[in-house]
C-alpha cells in the first residue's frame, strides 16, 4: 500500500480491499432502509468512504495530523491536513479568517496528497468518459454529493452535503498551482456556501464597517486595481476576486473568502508598485501573474464581511481622473454573471436568478478609474458617505 | 423555418437569460458564449421566451416603434436567424393560431413611439476557455487520468 515512489506521477498502486478496513464499519454511511436508494447515490457514498478512508490511512502513516479553523461567511470550517505538506499552500490565503476550533465545525475539509504521505488514493468508481466539463464527474453529482477532478493536476474535489464533509485529495502536493494557491478551497466552498445562504461571485468588495462596494468586472477592467488603491488608502478589503454574497440577510453582506491578489506583473511595476516587495513569486513572473497575500501587509484592514451599499462596475478610461457615473442593473449583470457563471463547476438558472435577485435592489455606477490611483478610494469613500 | 407563420422558441434549458432594463442578458450554458440584445432585440427574445408567433412579434414591434413595417420584419427575420444560427432558439413549426395567446400590448400613440432600430445582437465569447475539457487519453495503474509531462510546481 505504500510502496510508492515518492514523487513518481504514474505509480500509484490500486487501493487495497477497504471493505477490509477495521475502520469501514466505523465510516460507513447511512443507508435509507425502506427507502429507494439511488444508484448514483449509493455509487457516491461508497468512493466517497474509500477516499476518506485513503485520507485516514495517510494521516496514520505520517503520524501526525494538523487542523486549522476559519470563520468564514459566518461558518466555522475546519481543515484536516494529513502531514503538512498541504498546510501552507491551502491556509496562506485563509489566514485573515482563522478562528478557534470548536468541537462542531459546520463543515470539514479533509486535505491531503498521496506524495508525502507515501499513500496510495483509493481507485476512481468511474471511467475516463465519465469526466465532463470542468472536471465533473457524471453520476457522481446528485443532490447529495459532488465531486470534480480538476484535470490540470488531478486534484479531486468531493463534497458530502448531509455530512458537511469535504475532501481534497492532490497526487502529488507540489503539484498545488499558483492559481489554486491564491484560492484554496473554492469549488469545494462554493458548492457548500450555496447552500447556507451564501453565493460565491466573481467580484472584489472594499468599502468601511459602515459600507461597501460590489466591484464585479471581466479580468483586466480594473477590479483588483481598485481594491488594492482602496486597501492601499486605509479603506477595509474583503477581497478582490471571490467574495461570497449573503442570500438571506439585509442589508446584503459581502464576506471575504481569501486575502489573496494576483496581477499582472507589468500592472503592478507601473500602477501599484508598493506591492512589489510583497510578491511570492518574483522568479515566475513570466508564467505567472504576480501575487501576494495582504492579510500580512495590511493585517487591520482584513474585513471578514461588508455590508453592500452599491455595485460599481470598474472600467480603464485612459484618462487622468476617476469618477462615477450611474448605470443600470443590466450592465451590473453583465460585469457579475458570466464570470462568476462559467468559473463556478456546476453553475447555472438557478446561480443567474440568484445574482439577479440579489444586487437587483442596489444603486448601480460605472466606475470611471483614471490614471491618478488615490482619486481612486476618494470617490468610492465619497460615494459610500451618502449611504451614511 | 417557416419565419412569418411559426414560432421559435428558447433552444433549450441550457439557455438562461434574463431581460433587464430593456436589454436581454442570454447565456449559453454549454459553449461558455454570452449575449446582449438592446431596446428591439431585447422585445424580439420576450417574444421567444413568450412563445408568440414570430407574426405576433413583429406586431408587438411595430406598436412599440416608429418604423417602416417592412424594416421591422425584414430586422426581424434576421435577428432569428442569427438566434437560430447561434443555436440560441429553434423553430417550433406550428401553424398560425395554435399557440397560447399573446398579452395584448395597447397601441403606443405616435408621439410615444420610439424610433425603429435594427438590433444587434452582440456576442461574447471570452469565457469559452473555462469550459474547455480537457482530453483524457490515457489513466494510470491506479485509474487517476497520467498527467502532462510538463506541469508545473508551485514550488516550496
């Protein structure tokens, strides 16, 4: 079982005979006696037990296990790591919503790779034509379940919703991409989110404890640009790239997801250089965009959540000032859905009536971003005094 | 299709729109393409989700705008075509009268009728890459899809 080459790609064993496991009794999951029970179901829940067990297996063969907590969106998650190969990759861009452990987080998240663990993962219950678009896994995907396999890498994503459980297994953890490592968890917590009253969007949120702006845009209009003067001027940051949207409470919160930014690495030099020599990666700056993690540059400014008073949809003028003009939901629609649609696996009506709904009461402005970057916070802290 | 006598409808629930202020958001669930339509294009796709006559389509215009008639339906015609082309709608073919009837939409004055233009319908396409899949050729001893040879590490 764990007689692999550490680091080989294509030499992980077939799992072992799990039903043997003294821990399969302990793990196995509930049926619905009396009940029909559906194939795919039943299907789901049997990988689902084996990968756990996999992970159970390669927390006992490093002999040692971590956990961290985080608050986020006002739930309590829990991240299991076997070793601790994981650890950073997948907590540096959480670390701003690190919390106390309590003994009953809402949902769990069982991390681990095969690599450092000298483990083996338990074998695929699909065929290769059972992969779909953005990984997901036909008949693994029912109303309780959901599993992806991101194919770049072969992490699998899987999600028991009754057991608000999760799991992310990687091969091999150098294997964790840098995109990956700006947003950890973000299937896995959209996929849970959307169903406690939290919808994932692409979008950036900064604002005061009193008020904040939606900044949702395409790649390259300015969003992360924005956030970042905003941050740099003192104004409180919730991200600018995933925020999660409350669906149940008044007024609309923004809550922060990851402390992370990723920009082009010309951007930056010529628009923000101050963030320079925070940057993670600057050997890799032609492969990747540059990024950093700003909890640990701007530590008080960090906002786990802000209350939405407008969205503001940036857009590169080429000219010197920046300002405001008022818009319509139409074109909020059209900065919010399509990215946040097509980037989020399994996404689809029910996200699009969602996003609808939810910023539809909201004033709506075209943010006009000059060269001059401090005008920038200027007129968004303008702005949110009149919600005052 | 028989455009003057038949209905189109919504392709099919991979479609998912929304009409806002007057502009149609669509979007196409498996090909990652997005759309707009404004002001007459946005009538044109209620009419489809309303599953109207493409005859009705045009009256509904022509009462809401100020325009030649045959430019309507001539603007008309083509933007379902486009539609049909882009695999956004597809024709019902039912005949003339067999459909649930329209609302009816009261006759703009003259003075309230807003000036006839030809919709465009524009087209987005920079979110296809997000759904690409990826071939998978060929899976390892334990059934996980082989790797490429030149991924990348994150590094330490």
């Amino acid at each position: 079982m764990r007689s692999m080459r550490v680091g080989g790609r294509n030499c992980l064993p077939t799992t072992g005979n799990w039903a043997s496991s003294p821990r399969t009794m302990h793990l196995r999951y509930e049926s619905r006696t009396g009940s029909p029970v559906d194939a795919d179901d039943r299907r789901s829940a049997t990988f689902c037990q084996s990968a756990h067990l996999a992970f159970l297996d390669a927390q006992e063969a490093v002999g040692e296990s971590d956990r961290r907590s985080f608050k986020i969106g006002g739930y309590e998650l829990c991240l299991r790591f076997a070793g601790r190969a994981l650890i950073q990759p997948m907590t540096k861009a959480l670390a701003h919503l690190a919390t106390e452990p309590s003994e009953s987080p809402d949902l769990t998240i069982c991390i681990w790779d095969s690599a450092s663990t000298q483990t083996s993962m338990t074998t695929p219950s699909w065929s290769t034509d059972d992969y779909g678009v953005q990984g997901l896994i036909s008949g693994f995907n029912t109303d309780r379940f959901q599993t992806l396999l991101q194919l770049a890498n072969n992490t699998l994503n899987m999600l028991d919703h009754r057991k608000n459980l999760g799991l992310y297994w990687i091969p091999n953890a150098r294997h964790v991409t840098y995109y990956e490592a700006i947003s950890p968890l973000r299937t896995l917590l959209y996929w849970w989110m959307r169903r406690h009253g939290r919808q994932l969007v692409h979008a950036g949120a900064v604002g005061t404890a009193d008020g904040g702006v939606l900044l949702p845009a395409r790649g390259g209009s300015g969003k992360s640009t924005t956030a970042l003067a905003c941050l740099e001027a003192g104004l409180l940051y919730a991200g600018d790239n995933n925020i999660l949207l409350s669906t149940d409470e008044r007024p609309l919160q923004a809550y922060s997801m990851h402390n992370s930014t990723a920009l082009h690495g010309i951007h930056l030099e010529e628009r923000l250089p101050h963030l320079l020599p925070h940057i993670e990666n600057p050997e890799q700056l032609g492969e990747q965009k540059a990024f950093a993690f700003l909890h640990k540059h701007y530590p008080t400014q960090m906002a786990a959540s802000l209350p939405v008073r407008a969205v503001l949809v940036p857009r590169i003028t080429g000219h010197r000032d920046t300002g405001l003009s008022e818009s319509s939901l139409a074109a909020s629609l059209s900065a919010l859905i399509p990215s946040t649609l097509f980037s989020l696996p399994g996404a689809g009506r029910e996200t699009f009536e969602t996003l609808v709904k939810l910023i539809q009461p909201l004033p709506h402005y075209m943010l006009n971003l000059g060269t001059d970057l401090p005008q920038v916070p200027r007129v968004i802290s303008e702005l949110l005094r009149k919600f005052l | 299709m028989k455009r003057q006598s038949s209905r189109v409808s919504v392709s099919g629930p991979h479609i998912v729109s929304e009409i806002i202020e007057s502009e149609a958001i669509i979007i196409d669930l498996d090909s990652g393409s997005y759309y707009s339509l404004q002001d007459a294009g946005a009538d044109i796709w209620a009419g489809v989700q309303d599953g109207i006559q493409i005859e009705e389509i045009v009256d509904r215009l022509r009462m809401k705008y100020e325009g030649d008639e045959a430019a309507i339906r001539s603007a008309t015609t083509a933007l379902l075509k486009q539609l049909e082309d882009e695999a956004l709608i597809k024709a019902d073919g039912a005949a003339a009268g067999t459909g649930p009837p329209s609302a009816p939409i009261p006759d703009a004055e003259p003075s309230d009728k807003i000036s006839f233009s030809a919709p465009v319908l524009h087209k987005y396409t920079d979110m296809q890459e997000l759904l690409l899949v990826d071939p998978i050729h060929e899976v390892d001893a334990s059934g996980w899809p082989k790797l490429p040879a030149n991924d990348r590490e994150l590094g330490e």
